[in-house]
C-alpha cells in the first residue's frame, strides 16, 4: 500500500504528475484502498494489513480476533479494530471495516503478527476478549453465549480489564471466568 507521497518520493516526480498519473490508472493498475491510499491491484493486500492502514492507529480485535483464536466458534466477514480516533465503518472492495473507540489508557494488550507476509497488529487473546466485553457492558454489542474462556489467561483479562476503569466490566468479567 502508499500513499501519493510514497509515489512521489520513489519516482520523483511533482504532486500534481503523481495525481494524475495515479487517477488516470485506478481501472488498470491501482486499487483505490479510500482517498490517499492505493495498492497494486495485480498484488492486492491482506485484508488484515488494509485494516491497520485504513484508519490508524488501529489493532485488529473484538469479534474478528475472537473469532480467530477460536473464543468465539463464528465466522466473522467483518474486519473488526480498536483506535484511540472516533468510531468508524469503512467498506472497501466490498469488505466491511469496523473500527471502535476506546480510550488511550487501554489502547495496549496487542502484538505484531504475520499474516501472508505482512505484518499486522493483533490484539492478545485476553485483550481482544477484554475489548469485546467492555462494549458488552456498554450495551453496545450482545453478549456472545458461546464464549470459549477455557485457554485464556484469567489474569492477564483482569490486567486488561482494569485499565477501561469501569466497575461493570470489572464485574461482567468476574462472571464470565
């Protein structure tokens, strides 16, 4: 993926050429990721690399990342993220891209993960179950009756738990383990 700029810099060329040159190629060479941001569309990206991108800082987490390391026995289509920005919902190529606000004190609990050679950021097992449960205790998303909690580490999800500040996640936790 680059960005004008990136384009730029490479060939050196001036911005208005590097507009153009992109514009005029959207059909046939370019995939148009949102304003700003393109990809080769003969080498499209990893969906999971698009989402880091798409709206950073982000990580990929809540049901998305659930739902890969088999908390959850769904399949999930959406991409879903945590940011520190405002919440947000993109489609891109006909992928929905979720990104959700939560607070820069709990904007941790993710690592680097290689998903078919790029490099992405993956929330933790604990803090993508964390993410999700303190949205459950806002009312903003439904609880899950098919949690798999059996391999996550109970500690660390409290850790996680408390950096959110908030005496019903605290306690929806509690229950949940």
């Amino acid at each position: 993926m680059f960005s004008p700029m990136d384009f730029q810099r490479v060939f050196g060329v001036s911005l208005r050429a590097t507009q153009e040159f992109i514009k005029g190629h959207c059909d046939d060479l370019f995939l148009k990721i949102r304003n700003g941001l393109y990809a080769l569309r003969a080498e499209p990206p990893q969906e999971e690399a698009v989402a880091n991108r798409l709206y950073a800082p982000s990580y990929i987490s809540f049901e998305y990342a659930l739902s890969r390391y088999g908390i959850i026995p769904e399949s999930v289509y959406t991409i879903t993220s945590a940011t520190t920005r405002t919440t947000r919902e993109f489609v891109v190529n006909n992928k929905s891209f979720t990104f959700s606000h939560i607070k820069k004190q709990s904007y941790r609990g993710y690592k680097t993960e290689k998903i078919g050679g790029t490099t992405v950021l993956m929330a933790e097992p604990e803090k993508a179950l964390v993410d999700y449960l303190y949205f459950v205790s806002l009312k903003r998303k439904t609880l899950n009756e098919r949690l798999n909690v059996s391999k996550v580490k109970k500690r660390n999800v409290m850790e996680y738990a408390r950096l959110f500040g908030r005496k019903g996640l605290i306690k929806l936790v509690k229950e949940i383990l």
